[in-house]
C-alpha cells in the first residue's frame, strides 16, 4: 500500500512539473477587470496565445474621461500588465506565446516501478506461510492414513487370537462416535485402544496402541532427532482370589529408573534393582523384585527364552496386587490409603528405531501377546509358600503403620475440623427454633465442654498396698 502511494506521488509531481513546462492553455476566464468590460467593447480580450500591445496611460485616462469615470492619480492598478515577471515564458514583444524551442528540455522523467503483482519476490513471507501449510495438511493427511493401516494390520493380525482367549471383543455397544467397526476406539490419530472381556484368570484386558505422531509435522521432524516406536501397552486386571502378594518388575534401565522413582507400589516394596542375568534374562534388563521364591517361579524358562529372542522389543512387565499409579506429590497429603488393584502391565514395541511397522513384523511379534495369556494361567496357578506369605503380610503391615503414622497428625487436624463443624451446624438449628429453653440448655453445655477442655489434665497413678 505505501508503494502505491508512493507511485502517485511522483506521477503527480512529474505531472505539474511538465504542464508548467509547458503551459499552453488560455488565461481563465475568471477576470479581475470583468466590470471593465463594458468600455472596452472594441478591444480584443486577452489572451494567452496573443499578448495585444498595452495602452499607455494617457490613452487609460482619456478613454475613461470620454465615459465620464473618475480616475485617481497614483500607482495604477494596470501596473502589472508591464510587469515581466507576470507572463514568464511568454514572448510579449514579439507576440510569440508558445515555449521556447532553442533551450533543449532539461526535464528528468522518473521511471515508474513495475505492478506489484510482478513482482514475486514481495511476497515470500506469504508464500512460505502458505507452502508450510500445504505441506502440514499433506502430512496430516498421509500420517493420519498409515497409523489408521497400522491399527487395521495389527487387529487383522491378531483378532484371531484375542477371539480364542476372550468373549468380548470391543468396547459394546455404538453409543462412541469414534468407535470403529473393528472394535477400537480411536481417542486421537496416534492413539487407539480397544478392549476384552470374558475370560477366566482376569476381569478384563486393556491393548492400547500408542503410535508415532504421523499426523504432526513438528513430530515428524523432531523423529529425526530423537527416534521413537510404535508400542503397545496391555493392562490385564487380575482376579482378586486368583493371585498372591506379590511384586515383581522387569524392565530395561532406561526404564527401571522411572518405575523405582515414580511407580508407588515399586518404589516402596521394591526399590532394589538387581541385573537381569542373574535370572537368566538378557544383558539390559534389571529386575525388581519383593519375593524371591515369586521371582524364580515367574521367571521360568519360557519367559526367559521370550526375553532372549525378543529383547529389542520388550520394554517392561509389572506384576504387582498393590498398584495405586503414579507417586502422589509431595504437597498433597492423603488421609486414607490408596485404593490398589492387582494388576499385569506389559509394554511392547510393534516398530524399532528408524523402521517402519510391516505386516511381516507384526507376524513375527504374535508370540509376544501370546506371553500376556501364558503369565496371566501362570499367576493363576502360582501360590506362595507358607514363609512368603507371611513375608508380604508383614511387608503390607508394615506400610500400613508408616502411612497411619506420617498422616497421624492431618488426620487429627481433619477431624477436629469435622467435630467444629458439627457444632456449628447443631448452634445454628438451635438458633432457628427460637426456643429460650433449649437455647439456654445448649449454652450451658457448650461452656461445660469448654471448661472441660480448659482444666489440666492429671495423671492418675496406682500405688500398690504394702
């Protein structure tokens, strides 16, 4: 917009300066000596193209004397028709009006820039925005379809299965928008969930697909960074009769750490991380575990073949009957004790780093969904002895006192704000009867119970009789 401002600008200048340059139009009609014009009849009107000889002042004076004008003495006020300086560029005694041809034109034309619209290079700013946008609803649209084929892949890979081991597939019913017709629920573009049902050894099973983030440009370019995998998190929800106390926890260090530091029932039951090889699994994953003889039993051959040829894709497995989630803050204090549930958590990679999930991988990894049904009969069927159960008794016990000991005095404070509470509300229905007698009662006891809080508390000893 300023551009074209200035475009007009300097078409106007250069404008005025050539009509100036050359001036060729008549003198405007609009004349001072119009009142004059009744005496001068026979004179020829004045014109630009034609400068008439001036009339001397005599000639003024007697012309006027004839038509009976007074005229004053002193500076006449047709002075200006000898003025030189009034009709510049003129040619007053020759009768020649038109602009001087001998001097050569000395006049600069500007050269005007070209349409806006010619010129591309104004308009980067707008064409990177819009190119950015373009390729953002490109991606969105080609990483939004290949994580829907993934979830397709994987359903058509194992449906087969999850039908041998459930009853229910799917979540029931059509009530969900986002439901598909294979069963899961889409909860965003990157991530689907579907659950199951129906099957002996567990209430219910929950597969959650976490995929890469195909759909988001800035997450398809921070992939070039720092790489991730498509994975799978199964949370199976035990039979509360049908499996001991225990805890127990496998995992690669990365993650090892996060759990000790952030899984509550971890952190507190078993801190400890021991290697893996110990217990004949790879090199890189620790174990963690709060009965021993459970630790032996779970991790018996068949998972430890499991873990060997499928170490790249096995991420953690946490077996725990005390599960409560993540560490609760430091700021916020509990009054009663977490609700837990028994639970078996496993996390699977469908995809490693730097390659793309094919149907052929998905083939290779059914073993590894098969392991969650075969840990699922193998807790069902496995007891503790006699020691180990008294071991994780004492250890539950133990907890137990710690937090009623830590939360002792907010527990008090809490119920002492409920008892004022109560008394409060008790002295505001008395109030509403309007009943002296009853009010008078509940003063009288309300300051019994104010000098019994007051007075000194004694101890009372016994003495034993001689």
């Amino acid at each position: 917009m300023k551009l074209w401002i200035v475009i007009a600008h300097i078409t106007l200048v250069v404008t005025n300066l050539w009509v100036t340059a050359h001036f060729q139009e008549e003198v405007p009609e609009d004349n001072e000596f119009a009142e004059f014009e009744d005496f001068e009849e026979e004179k020829p009107s004045v014109l630009i193209e034609r400068a008439p000889e001036l009339p001397s002042e005599e000639e003024l004076n007697q012309d006027f004397e004839e038509d009976d004008v007074l005229v004053t003495d002193g500076d006449s006020e047709f002075d200006h028709f000898q003025d030189e300086e009034e009709f510049e560029g003129l040619d007053v005694a020759g009768g020649n009006t038109g602009p001087k041809n001998d001097e050569p034109s000395t006049l600069t034309i500007t050269k005007v820039p070209f349409h806006l619209r010619e010129r591309w290079d104004s308009y980067y700013l707008e064409i990177l925005m819009i190119t950015g946008l373009v390729v953002y609803f490109i991606n969105y649209i080609v990483g939004r379809t290949k994580n829907a084929h993934i979830v397709e892949q994987w359903l058509i890979d194992h449906k087969q299965l999850l039908m041998d081991n459930f009853s229910l597939i799917g979540h029931s019913g059509k009530s969900n928008e986002n439901a598909n017709d294979n069963g899961f629920i889409r909860q965003s573009e990157s991530q689907y969930s579907l659950y199951c049902s129906g099957r002996v050894g567990c209430d219910s099973m929950l597969i959650e697909l976490k995929l890469i983030k195909r759909q988001d440009l800035v997450a398809v370019l921070a992939q070039l960074v720092r790489p991730q995998n498509d994975q799978i998190h199964i949370e199976v929800e035990l039979s509360k009769d049908e499996i001991d106390n225990f805890v127990l926890a496998v995992a690669t260090k990365r993650l090892a750490m996060h759990l000790v530091r952030d899984m509550a029932d971890i952190s507190v039951y078993c801190p400890e991380k021991r290697s893996g090889e110990k217990f004949g699994l790879p090199s890189g994953f620790y174990v963690m575990s709060e009965i021993p003889e459970a630790t032996a039993a779970i991790l018996d051959t068949r998972i430890q073949q499991a873990f060997t040829k499928f170490a790249p894709y096995i991420e953690y497995i946490h077996i725990s009957d005390q599960f409560s989630g993540r560490k609760p803050q430091e700021d916020t204090t509990q009054l009663t004790m977490p609700e837990v549930k028994r639970i078996l958590l496993m996390s699977l990679n469908i995809s490693l780093k730097g390659r793309a999930s094919n149907p052929e991988t998905q083939e290779k990894l059914k073993p590894l969904l098969q392991l969650a049904f075969y840990l699922i009969d193998k807790l069902r069927r496995f007891k503790l002895s006699k020691e180990g159960k008294n071991k994780a008794d004492k250890n539950r016990l133990r907890v137990e006192e710690a937090f009623l000991k830590t939360t002792h005095a907010a527990r008090a404070e809490a119920a002492a704000q409920r008892r004022e509470e109560r008394r409060r509300a008790e002295q505001e229905r008395i109030l509403q009867e309007e009943d002296p007698d009853k009010q008078r009662k509940w003063e009288e006891k309300e300051q019994r119970r104010l000098a019994k809080k007051r007075a000194p508390r004694m101890k009372q000893l016994k003495v034993k009789a001689l």
